[in-house]
C-alpha cells in the first residue's frame, strides 16, 4: 500500500510497498482519510534528532483520522463506518513505524474488549484511539489529537483557575494552550512570539496579553505586568535557554513548565535570580490515559464552538502535496497542516 516514508538522511518520499496491516480479533482495520504533521514530531523524525528513535526508514504520522472497514471477531467498541483517531502500523522488515498515520491503511485495537476478557498487557496507546463524531471533518478532525494532548499537558502541569500563565511559542501548541488555559479559567494568559499573525490569533484565542519577543525585553516586560511572578512558565517550542528564563519571572513556589522537545538533550539551569523554591516540570510525552480521559472534554468544547478547529488547521493539501507541506510547517506559513490520503 501507498505511504509517506522518510529515510536516515531525512528524505521524504512516497512509496507504494507498506505491507498492509493484518488485523488480530481485537483490532479494527482503519482507511486513513487524512494525518496532520506534527510541528514537533514529525519533524524531528525528518530531522533525525527524535530522542529514542532511530530505526529509519519509517512511515510517518501520529494524528491521524480514518474510517473503520473491518472489525476483529472480539471488537466489541468499534463498529464499521466508525470515524477514529491515532490509527497505527506495526513495524514491518523493510519499514519502521512512527505510528505510521501517513499510509493508506491502519489499524486501532479495542482497549477495553481487551481489558474486560483479561488480555495481559493490552497496547496501552490503544485507550487514546477513539471515536470521532461523524459530522466533524476527519481533515480537521485529526486536530483533536493534539487539543487532547495539550489538555492533559495542561493538568499534569498543574493550570487551575485564577493562575497566571505564560506560554512561549504560538504554533499550533502554543495557541492550544491559550485557548485551554482560557476554558480551565487562568486569569491572566501571556504568550510571546515574533510573528505577529500568531500573536493575532492568540489575541482571538483568548490570549490577555501577546508580546512580540523580537520587539520588547520579555524579562523587564513580564516582571512590569506581573511584579508578584508567574504561577506557570510555559515552554512550548523546546529551547533549552527559555528554562532559565522562566525561572527569573516565576513566584515562590511557581513552575517551569517544559512541553516543547528540544534537540539539545542537556542544559545549564541557573538559578542564582529564581526563587528559593521552584519546580521544573516536564511534559513531553502524552500519557494515554490522561488524553482518553480529555476526548469526550475536547469533543464537547468543539461541539459547542468553545474550540474551532479553524482556528488552528489552516491547509489541507493531497498527501502528493507532501513537500509543500512539510515546507509550509518548517517555515512558520502554516500552523496546522494536514495532508489528505483519501477523499
């Protein structure tokens, strides 16, 4: 089957010989309609500084959304016509899974048949692939995957209503994060960028106040607007240095929050000008229980208008179409972009 793969030397091409996935009774047989690119995953595979990974080539893609065309013997929550999210492939000889939402078909597997027949060790990343409403465009729909992943970030870091919040970096992330902290009621939302469309949209978004950091001193400018410290720093791009500088502008007992992924594996922390007490938090992996536990909160949020998938998928482009794609994520034209398999 046709896929979109990506070799060790971060060449992206399309292939036609993906084996097919075969499915097992608790699994389901996915056709992929479309997968949006991650800004930080997938681009990190293509770059080849993903951490923990290096088994190139793979096939690309963790946002996917599809359509259920067969189901195992013991499938007991899916049935077919189902829309899904985070279909996936196995690895197979000649390719690698980066979950593998770029290929014509996948698969998702009944987490809960499992569970409840006692299956030991039931694939854990199973609970987050769920049932989208059939109304919602898959191509847009596919964003859920990420509004579901922020929000868990977002509790795990520890946003409650009344904070102040600072988020750096307005991709696709960044402006999740904005309209979330808004929902869960933080008081004050600050976020910095040097784009100003981004900033614009995080000003829609519900951001209370944008600061363009290639314009203004963040340090003095946020200590003016928040004299007592942030309860949260958040960094949502992956810049090492942005560690340090949260901890000059967080309060007593305030939080680094590290979301974004950086290449740089290590970093020197200074906290000669923090507060005497301070946690620095990271959250880079989604845990799966915590974004299953998200799905029905963001669904809900989008059914109601509280969250336009608009705001954030901007292009939808045929999966042929992959290198503008992936052109118009690296240059910061695009926030969300996603590349249709199907119609």
């Amino acid at each position: 089957m046709k896929g979109l793969i990506v070799d060790k030397i971060g060449s992206l091409k399309i292939v036609t010989d993906i084996p097919e996935p075969t499915i097992g009774p608790y699994d389901a047989l996915v056709e992929n309609i479309a997968c949006g690119i991650c800004n930080g995953t997938d681009l990190k595979l293509v770059q080849g500084h993903f951490k923990g990974f290096s088994s190139y080539p793979c096939v690309l893609g963790h946002e996917a959304c599809g359509r259920v065309v067969k189901v195992g013997s013991k499938v007991r929550n899916y049935k077919i016509g189902d829309h899904v999210l985070r279909s996936m492939l196995n690895d197979s000889p000649k390719y690698a899974s980066g979950w593998g939402g770029f290929s014509e078909f996948a698969f998702v597997s009944d987490y809960y048949a499992m569970l409840n027949d006692g299956v030991k060790n039931p694939n854990g990343g199973s609970i987050a692939q769920q049932i989208v409403p059939a109304e919602f465009d898959p191509a847009k729909a596919q964003m859920i995957i990420t509004l579901k992943e922020v929000l868990s970030g977002m509790k795990r870091f520890g946003v409650a209503p009344g904070m102040k919040v600072m988020i750096n970096g307005a991709g696709p992330v960044g402006l999740s994060m904005v309209r979330m902290c808004k929902l869960l009621g933080v008081s004050k939302v600050i976020i910095s960028d040097k784009d100003e469309n981004r900033l614009t949209k995080a000003k829609e978004l519900g951001a209370d106040i944008v600061l363009n950091f290639s314009k203004v001193d963040i340090e003095s400018t946020v200590k003016q607007l928040v004299p007592e410290g942030l309860d949260i720093f958040i960094d949502a791009v992956g810049l090492v240095d942005l560690m340090n500088l949260g901890l000059k502008l967080i309060k007593f007992n305030g939080k680094v929050g590290v979301y974004g992924v950086s290449p740089i594996s290590e970093a020197h922390i200074n906290w000669n000008t923090s507060p005497y007490n301070f946690n620095i938090h990271f959250v880079q992996w989604p845990t799966y229980e915590d974004e299953a536990m998200g799905h029905d909160t963001v669904v809900e949020y989008v059914r109601c208008g509280a969250i336009k998938l608009n705001d954030f998928v901007t292009h939808v482009l045929p999966l042929e179409d992959y290198e503008e794609a992936f052109e118009l994520v690296k240059s910061k034209k695009a926030l969300k972009v996603a590349l249709q398999i199907r119609k």
